[in-house]
C-alpha cells in the first residue's frame, strides 16, 4: 500500500496537504482559531518551500485562493502567530512581503493548556456544555 493510499481513503490527482491532528485536537481551543485560521494555516503548509525552509505566498494570492477578504486572511495570520504554529517575517525585498515560518505544534495535551489558560477554561467550558447535553439525552432515554 502507498503512502499516499494509507493517507486518504481515495486517490487523488491534484495532491493533498497533510494538517498536525494537534489542531483538531487541542488547537481547536485556542480562542479565535476558527475555521478560516485553520484554512489559511493548510494553505501556508501547502505552499511550504523545504528548500528555504518556510512558505512565501503573497497576502494576495492566499486570500483570492481561499475566497476570504485581506482582513480575513490577515486576522488568521494573527491568530496562527498567537497560537505559536507559525512565525512570520518580512521579505527584505521591496514587494513588502510576509514569509512564514512553521513551528512544532504542542503535541501533549497539558503542555498545551499550561501554556495557553485561556484554551484551557474554553475547553472546560466546552465540556461542561456537553455533558449538561448528554444528561438531557440521557434523561429523555429513560
């Protein structure tokens, strides 16, 4: 079996990107990583360049390729820098580029929540919601 088959369940021509599980994970409750935050951070991955060692598209090309407005695409950008999965750097050129930088996900849970509390309180917050949830179903099973 190939990589590529042990990776997706289907064949695909056009290639795939590959995201952390960590994001789906914990990630998920870092405040304002949203969906877009999600799609710009795969985006970037996809443009990631191993020869350079970081990823180059501009503002521009990301959010025409992913339909999101500048404000949107920018705020993602804000939020993946604040979450710690990239780091961004000017281009020294004259176009006023951003470069991207990845950084190592945390891959262990309370690693995770010590360093970013407030991830932490939205994912009590989150189980508490469904807990209360699954009482209610339980209750009406009964």
């Amino acid at each position: 079996m190939s990589d590529k088959a042990k990776a997706l369940p289907f064949d695909t021509a056009a290639g795939y990107t590959g995201i952390p599980n960590v994001i789906l994970t914990h990630y998920q409750y870092f405040p304002k990583l949203n969906g877009n935050a999600v799609l710009v951070y795969a985006f970037l991955l996809k443009f990631y360049n191993a020869d350079y060692g970081y990823a180059f598209p501009t503002q521009e090309q990301a959010a025409r390729a992913l339909a999101v407005s500048d404000s949107t695409y920018r705020n993602a950008v804000k939020t993946l820098v604040q979450a710690q999965l990239i780091q961004t750097v000017e281009n020294g050129g004259g176009a006023k580029n951003l470069v991207y930088y990845f950084r190592k996900p945390i891959e262990d849970e309370a690693e995770f929540f010590r360093m970013f509390p407030e991830a932490a309180e939205n994912k009590r917050k989150q189980d508490a919601i469904w807990s209360n949830i699954g009482a209610k179903r339980k209750a009406r099973v009964i």
